[in-house]
C-alpha cells in the first residue's frame, strides 16, 4: 500500500512570521531610513514662498526701503541756526540804533547779496534747497523789517560734499563786537552742535569774525559768522571743519557783501 507524500514544505518557526512575508520595520536604534536621492531638500510647508538663490526659505526677497536723503533735515537745522541768530537779540540789536550816522557812513552803503556763483559753486537747483533758501529770505526780512538788504542761498551740492548756506543781512552795526557774540550765544541755543568759536582774520572787509566745528544730523559742518559796522552775516559749510570753512571765509564773504 503506498504511502502519502511527504510535506513538501519545511515546518515553518513557532510563532514566526511565514517564510516569503515583508520584514517588520526597524525599531529605534536600528538602521537611519534611506536619504532622498539627490540629495533634494525636503518639501516646504504649505504656504512657504519659494526659495529665491541666496535666501532663506520662506522669505519672500523683498528689496529693502531705500534710505532717505538727510539734506532735507540738515537744512531745516540751519535755518533754525539763522532764526535763532535774529530772533534772539542779536541781529535784531543791530539795527536798534539809528541816531549815529555820522559815525557810519560807510555802513550805510553796504549791501549783501546772493551772487549767481559762490566762490566757484552754482545756486542750488536742489528743490528742497531751493525751498529752504526761500523760507530763509523770508523769515530774514519778516524778522529784521529794518535791514537795508538781506541775503539767503545754498551753493554747491550735498553729492559732492561742497554744500554751503549763507544767510546775511546789512544795517547798522553800533557794537559789531556785541552783536558777533550776541550771534554766536544764540546760535549755540540751536540743534546744531556748535563748537568752540574762535577768532580769525575778517579779510579785507574788516570787521570781526569767528569760526569753528559744528555738527547737525550727524553731517560735520564749518560755521563762520562776521560782523562789522555795516553787516551781520553767517556761512555754514557742509561737510568741513571750521578751519576749512575760515580759510573760504574772505573769499566768500568778499562776493556776499558789497560796499557802493
């Protein structure tokens, strides 16, 4: 009688998987799973902006805000340097005497005025200067009514670093000596961060000058401020120390103010 055939398959482990089945998954500890070929980052969340070249992930590269120009505020602090220098007694105490015209003839011809050119610089094209420069004429005249003449102008130009402001004003002067100090004390009061003024050579001109260091919206600036019998005047140039600025002071003040 013939026998029944053998179990063709082998008797599989106790409690084992089945032979041919998937291995489980690895538990911690076990082998790292397998890196994306290529190398490709992963994918971004929802709502990420796409990567630009040379930015994080997630920052949609916008340009920053261009910085704005500071000469807008460096005027303005000028002329508060000039509103100051007649408001607070100085400018105006020079014309308060008018009796002693015997004694100053000569003052009674002066003249300042805003030339075309300044000491090799062009007026100013720049609108916020041109605007400034207008607002300085104005408050000049309004504050000294009895000025026989005023001047108020930028030159040059915030580029190039040659920026000069000049603000003037021509009348009597009893006590030249007086009204300087009086200018400079008033002009200290200001926002710009004067310095020590000291004397120099007036020029030709005569009269009594000082110039010094100075300082507004971080911008360096050269003060220089005269005064005679006949005249009171300031230039502030941007940019330059008060020794650059009074080594320009003759020549500039000698194109500002005229004598008839």
């Amino acid at each position: 009688m013939s026998q029944p055939p053998a179990n063709p398959y082998p008797p599989q482990p106790e409690g084992g998987a089945p032979y041919g089945s998937y291995p489980p998954p690895q538990q911690p500890g076990g082998y790292p799973p397998p890196q994306q070929s290529g190398g490709y980052p992963p994918p971004q969340q929802p709502g990420a902006f796409p990567a630009q070249a040379g930015q994080p992930y997630g920052d949609p590269g916008l340009p920053p805000a261009p910085k704005k120009s500071n000469v807008g505020k460096i005027v303005l602090i000028s002329l508060a340097v000039v509103l100051v220098l007649c408001l607070g007694g100085g400018a105006i105490a020079l014309f308060a005497v008018k009796d002693e015209v015997k004694d100053t003839v000569d003052a009674t011809k002066t003249r300042v005025v805003a030339p075309a050119t300044l000491a090799g610089r062009a007026k100013s094209t720049d609108p916020a200067l041109l605007n400034g420069a207008k607002q300085l004429e104005t408050e000049l005249n309004k504050s000294l009514p009895d000025a026989t003449s005023t001047a108020g102008a930028f030159y040059g130009t915030a580029t190039k670093k040659n920026l000069v402001m000049i603000a003037a004003a021509s009348g009597l002067n009893a006590n030249p000596s007086k009204t300087l100090d009086d200018t400079i004390k008033g002009a200290g009061q200001s926002d710009v961060q004067l310095g020590e003024m000291k004397t120099v050579d007036a020029g030709p001109l005569g009269g009594e000058a000082k110039c010094g260091d100075a300082e507004a919206a971080d911008v360096p600036l050269g003060v220089c401020v005269w005064s005679d019998k006949g005249s009171l005047g300031m230039i502030i140039i941007y940019f330059k120390s008060g020794d650059e600025a009074a080594a320009e002071l003759a020549t500039i003040r000698g194109q500002i103010e005229q004598k008839s």
